[in-house]
C-alpha cells in the first residue's frame, strides 16, 4: 500500500445527524491526525454567498464569487473554528437557516469544484480524518480507510433536536424531523457527487451505539486494515 509523508487518509461519510463530527473529532485525537470538517466548509461557502447576496440561480456569478473564498479550519484548545475569508464564522454556520440553505449551495457546481480542489489540496500528504457526503466516493476515492456512518431518521433528528434545544433555539420535534428527511433527499438526489455509500466503505449504523462504541470499532478496523497504524493507537 502507497504511503502518504503524514499518514493515511480516513474518510467518514454520512448523511447529517450521525454523529461523523463528534466521532471524526474523537478518531483523529487518537491517532494525531487533522479533522477535516468538510460540512463546514460548505456552510462556511453558503454564508458567504448569501451575505454577498449571489443570485444562485447565475451559475457564471457563483462560480466568479467562489474564485475569491477562503475557508481555513484551525483548532483552537480543542475547538474546531472556522474561518470564511478571514471572518470568524464558527457559529453563524450552524443555524437550521444555514443547514437548508447549505443543502442548497452544496449542490451547485462552481461550489463544489472550488471546495473540492481545497480538501484535495488539504489531505495529500494524509494525517487526515475528513468528513462528510463525498469523500470516499469523489474527494478521496483512494483513502485507504472509508467508513460510511448511518443512524435512523428518527435517532438523528433526535440528537440534532437535543443539540438545538441545547442552544436555545426554538424548534420542535417534528420540525427537526423534517428537516432531516429534506436534507437526506436533497443531499443524496443532486446530480453532483451525491450522498452515497462507497462500494468499499464500510457501514456502521450508530442508532443503537455510543460514541465510545462506535469509536472503539472505527479504531479496532483501521488497526486491522493498516498495520502499521498499530504503533500509533
Ligand atoms: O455535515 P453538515 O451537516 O455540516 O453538512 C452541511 C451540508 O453540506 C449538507 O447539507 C451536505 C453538504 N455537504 C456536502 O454536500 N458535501 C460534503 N462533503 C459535506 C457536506
């Protein structure tokens, strides 16, 4: 097997609520590697475009528009910040206004090739754990370890309603729950890199699995498939 200068690169794919950021986060403390929040970065993108005003609906504007973004990721004392053309807008992305209008941008061609060329460019040399909808199929079809983390429509709107309610917004239950089902077709209907499993991904339904659980046997695969990775964990 091809080794990259940093590492191998984990690619973890998912529909949203599965719990890939908390679990991508927790993976790459433990083996030293750069959490690459792929999400993010399109969130990141959709603010800036909607701040700028862009009419979405012109293709040649978003793709001049998208020329000229800059998404960097920095870990700050363990927290994930995210920086959209030098603005801090870690929070500002996380709204459920922002995560519908992300699915939207997402699915636009000047977006995804801009946001694609970054995360190749950022994974290379490996060290990395991404996530996200498209890695093991479009950003990263090589990554040596691919792992497609699922959980029930119900399960993943329930955490995501815990984790809002948890920030004092104001939704509900079922809201969140259709929220989930529109973002699950838009994100696996769109014509550019779809949400799909990767044939050689490997599946893990976190609906009934703790955190601890699920990393435990993200841990225990990688030590299986890469060796070498044993000295690390
Ligand atoms: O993982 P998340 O919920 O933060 O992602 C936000 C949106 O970005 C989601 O609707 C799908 C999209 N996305 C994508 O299209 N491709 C990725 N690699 C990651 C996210």
């Amino acid at each position: 097997m091809k080794i990259r200068s940093n590492g191998i690169v984990i690619a973890i794919d998912g529909p949203s609520g599965a719990g890939k950021s908390t679990i991508a986060r927790l993976l790459a403390e433990r083996l030293d590697y750069i959490q690459i929040d792929t999400g993010a970065m399109y969130r990141a993108a959709a603010l800036l475009l909607s701040r700028a005003n862009v009419d979405l609906s012109d293709l040649v504007a978003v793709e001049e528009f998208c020329r000229h973004i800059n998404i960097r990721l920095e870990l700050i004392s363990g927290r994930q910040v995210v920086h959209a053309n030098g603005l801090d807008v870690t929070d500002q992305i996380r709204t459920p206004e922002m995560s519908l209008l992300t699915s939207r941008t997402s699915t636009l061609k000047p977006v995804r090739e801009a946001l694609l060329k970054s995360q190749q460019q950022m994974g290379i040399k490996g060290g990395v754990v991404l996530e996200g909808r498209d890695i093991g199929t479009v950003v990263f079809p090589d990554a040596e370890v691919k792992f497609y983390l699922s959980a029930s429509v119900e399960e993943r709107a329930r955490r995501r309603f815990e984790e809002l309610a948890g920030k004092g917004e104001l939704v509900t239950l079922a809201e969140t729950i259709a929220d989930v089902i529109q973002r699950d077709r838009q994100d696996s209907e769109r014509d550019i890199a779809p949400l799909r499993q990767a044939e050689d991904a490997i599946m893990i339904d976190s609906s009934r699995l703790s955190v601890e659980e699920v990393l435990a046997s993200m841990v225990l695969l990688c030590r299986n498939k890469i060796p070498d990775l044993e000295s690390l964990i």
